[in-house]
C-alpha cells in the first residue's frame, strides 16, 4: 500500500475483501433461506431479531480488531517487525481474556435482552435459542477476526477469504444437515453457524503460523504487554464502542420494527438479505481505506495520503450507487427466493427500496471515517457515528411511527445518511488537524 498506483493498490486489497464478504453474506443467507424454507415465518422473525444483540456483543471486540489491523499496519509502515509480534501476541491473549468470558455473559443474558427489544411471544423461544447457541461461538468469532485484523495489517487481504470458505461450505452442509434434515430449526442453525466459525479460527490459526513464522504469533497466551494493550485499547475501543453503541442504536429500531408485528419483523429480515449483499463492496473499501492511511502514515508518505483522500471515497460512491441500482432492478426475483407470502414481500419491497437508493451516501462517508481512522484519529468519527445514529436515525424513526405510519419508518435512514456525509465532509475537507496531517512533507520520496 506504500506504492504504486493508488487505486489499483486499493482495488485489488479490496477485491478478496469482496469476495469474503460475498461469502459472509451467503452466510447468513443460507441461514434465512433453509429456515424460510423448513420452519416457517416465526422461525425467520426470530433469526432476523437475533441478529441484533449478538451485533451488540460482539461489536465491542470487532472493533478491537480493528485497532489491532490499524497498529500493525502502522508498524507495517515504519518497518517494526518487533512492534508487529508485539501487538500479535497482546492480541492473541485478549482473545482468550475476553472470548471465555463472553461466552458466559452471553448465554446468561440473552433472555433479558430478547425480552427488553419486545420480540412477539411466539418468537421468544427460538429467537433465545439461537442468540445463546451463536454465542457460545463468539471465542471463535473473535478469534477469527483478530487474526484476520493482523493479516489485513500486514497488507493480505487474500487470507481471510480462505478462512471464509472453510467456514461457508461447512455451514452450508451443517443447514442442510441439522435444520432441512435433522428438522432442528433455528437451534441447528445457530449450531452451524458456531462450529463454522471455531474451525475458521483454527484455520486462521494454522495460517499465520505456516505463512508469517516471524510474527510468532502463539496458539494460547496469558501475557499481555501493558503498553501494547494500551495502545490497541486507545484505538481500538472508541471504535469498538461506536460499533457496540450503533449496534444498540440497531436493536432500537429493530424493537421499532418489532412492534410492527412478525410479518413486517419477517420483510426486515429478508430486505437485510439484499442490501446487505448490496452494501458488500462498501466494507471491503473501507477495511482497504483503513489498511491504505495507516501503512502511508506509518511510512510518512503524506503525499500518498493527499493523492487517496478523495480519490478512494469518490470511487467508493459510484460504486455503491451503481451496486444499489443493479441490486434493486432484479429485487422482485431475490426476495421471492426468501417468502411467498406477499405482505413480507410488499413491507422487504419498500425496505429495500429506500436503502438502496440512498446507500451511496454512507458509503462516501464510511470511507471517509475509516480514512481518518487508520491515521489514528478515532474520536471525531465515533462522535459523528453515534451523532448519526442516535441524535439522528432513531428519532426520526420514532417521529415517522408516530406522526406517519410506523411500516415506513426505513426513511429515517437516508435521513441520517446524510447528515453524516455533510458532518464528516466537513472535518475531511477542513478541519485543521486533517490538514496538517495531510500537508507534513514526505518523510521519504517513495511513490
């Protein structure tokens, strides 16, 4: 990422991150597709609903991850090879640290917090199974996406593709097993997802191990650098914590898609299918964005950081608008692949359409926000997220279920789609932190 052509460099770390997360989203697809299949539609409310508080759990250590990626990314930069072992094996024993104990917290907690989003009663009995179940997996979930955050730091973008195709053809013929044969409904789905991600890991495991022996990245361990852990906390915890917080602000408006009722919880489900499908190659540009920023200020190529600052968002923006409409004009056939029934399809049509047209704006301003993160500037953007969402987003649904109709409570997204991109324009194009950053000459003449 420190030279050569900018865009090509961006565009191909991207694509297996694509493709990875073309595989993430069949993911869950083949879940929602078996259960709407073989269970029926309480069974796929219940896994759309699920989704959440698992979101919320999980994202405070993602987000971790991503401090991780962005510090050996850094180091990457500045040729640190001792920094980049130093960060690996904190982060190894943060997993463990903190994977166990989730797993407890998590299947303890979870009726709780299905009861707290008001999830209908004839949901609350699979929706509690599959959020306990999935949980018990989060040791792998974390593990696999710390070592995949190390590997994107490191520039390879290729690996966790691998990873995710072990763990997709496993979960594949799990569904198939236990939910379609077994006939274990959304227990054998949690099930599948949670043994797909713990062999993922252990391949991750072996990965790093066979392919980056100086990292000397260890199996188990206890010890944890103090400054290291420091160092990945203050990055990486006001992102995670944004994350968490978002996804909280997520399980707020799935609670306002709850008190709709199970049709509209299902059309909410089957309409996160296609835009999230949709939304793929905005992900996978922002984990490039990040990886890009952090190895060309860890190197001090500040000319480079000049030249991607707006070239990679614009690019991102055409992308997404152009996936958006390719994505809603073969709508019809896709969410038919989800339910017959036609209310699900009228309340995932409106869904769908509204995200979609109106997708492009987060993608500009995600990319932007990750820019800015992987130079380690993190607090403005989680303050412009959480603005986003909860100064935003959530009242705008509540104003539109009260003083509109409550099935169309989607707009408040575009709504804050766009007070994002005005907000982090105006720190990308003239805040003076930015811009000293941005004007620092080269510390060397590589291009």
């Amino acid at each position: 990422m420190t030279y050569g052509p900018i865009l090509k460099k961006v565009l191909l770390f991207a694509l297996p991150l694509v493709v990875g997360n073309i595989l993430q989203q069949l993911y869950t697809t083949v879940d929602t597709l078996v259960i709407g299949a073989y269970c029926g539609t309480t069974s796929l409310a219940a896994v759309g609903t699920s989704a959440q508080p698992v979101e919320v759990v999980l994202c405070v250590f993602l987000g971790i991850g991503t401090g991780v990626s962005i510090l050996i990314s850094q180091a990457k930069g500045a040729g640190d090879l001792e920094g980049t072992c130093r960060i690996s094996r904190t982060a190894v024993s943060f997993v463990w640290l903190c994977g166990l104990a989730l797993n407890v917290l998590g299947i303890v907690l979870a009726p709780a917090i299905l009861r707290l989003m008001q999830v209908p009663p004839d949901a609350l009995k699979p929706a509690t199974a599959y959020v306990r179940i999935v949980l018990a997996g989060s040791l792998g979930n974390i593990g696999y996406n710390m070592n995949s955050g190390i590997l994107r730091g490191m520039g390879n973008s290729t690996a966790s593709l691998l990873f995710l195709l072990v763990s997709f053809v496993i979960n594949v013929v799990m569904d198939l097993v236990l939910v379609a044969g077994l006939r274990m409904d959304v227990a054998g789905a949690a099930l599948a997802t949670s043994a797909a991600m713990y062999i993922s890991w252990i391949v991750s495991i072996v990965y790093i191990r066979h392919n980056y022996p100086q990292l000397r990245v260890p199996v188990f361990s206890w010890r944890l650098s103090a400054a290291t852990l420091r160092d990945i906390i203050r990055i990486g915890l006001p992102i995670g914590l944004n994350n968490s917080l978002y996804s909280l602000g997520h399980l707020a408006m799935q609670t306002l898609v709850n008190s709709q009722g199970s049709v509209f919880m299902a059309g909410g489900a089957v309409a996160g299918r296609i835009t999230g499908m949709a939304s793929i190659a905005n992900s996978s540009m922002a984990s490039a964005a990040t990886t890009f920023s952090g190895q060309n200020y860890g190197a001090g190529n500040y000319d480079r950081l000049r030249r991607g600052h707006l070239r990679i968002p614009v690019v991102m923006g055409i992308i997404a608008l152009t996936s958006g409409t390719l994505f809603w004009t073969v709508r019809w056939p896709l969410l038919r692949l989800f339910s017959a029934e036609e209310q699900v399809l009228m309340y995932a049509n409106r869904y769908v359409t509204v995200q979609l047209f109106s997708f492009w704006m987060f993608a500009v301003f995600n990319t932007m926000l990750c820019f800015v993160n992987g130079v380690g500037l993190v607090r403005y953007t989680t303050l412009v997220n959480l603005l986003m969402l909860w100064a935003v987003r959530i009242p705008a649904a509540y104003m539109i279920r009260a003083w509109y109709d409550g099935t169309w409570i989607m707009l408040c997204f575009p709504i804050s789609f766009a007070f994002g991109l005005i907000s982090m324009s105006g720190f990308y194009l003239f805040s003076k932190k930015w811009k000293e950053i941005l004007l620092r000459p080269d510390a060397n003449r590589q291009s």
